[in-house]
C-alpha cells in the first residue's frame, strides 16, 4: 500500500502577535489495507518560543466502518416495497 492520505481539513492561522496555529485532519489506509487510520495534528508556534505540537491517531477496521454505516443507512431510510 502507498501512503497516500487523504485531507480531510486544513488551517493555517497567523495572529497579530506572530504566532501561528496550524491544524490538519487527515484519513489514510493502514499498511495492511484492513483499517483506516485518521490522524490530527496541531502545531502552535510564536516567535521566541519553543512551540507546542500534538498528532494523534486513531484507527478503526473498514469491516466494522462499513457495518457501521449500513446499520445507519437501514435505520434512516424505510424499506422499499418490492
């Protein structure tokens, strides 16, 4: 598998101050192509200052995803008559 990702959301920030705030939300395929990993990431920087950063990951298999939306799918929509 490529490590392709997909973005999701992306800001990038600059305040008077010169500090700059950078967040992005991504969704990529794991190595295995068996879950789909979302990662965030947070950057908060200022001129003079070490800055602060955060990436978190979360994944979640696609078998249990798709389960998942075909339980929501059948709940929102009434059956059709045949």
């Amino acid at each position: 598998m490529s490590d392709e990702r997909l973005m999701l959301f992306q800001r990038h920030a600059a305040s008077k101050n010169d500090a700059m705030q950078v967040h992005e939300l991504d969704a990529r395929l794991s190595a295995d192509g068996r879950n789909l990993v979302i990662s965030r990431y947070r950057e908060h920087y200022r001129p003079g200052d070490a800055g602060a950063r955060q990436q978190v990951s979360r994944s979640i298999p696609i078998a249990l995803l798709l389960r998942w939306m075909a339980k929501v799918q059948r709940e929102e929509k009434p059956a059709r008559p045949l």
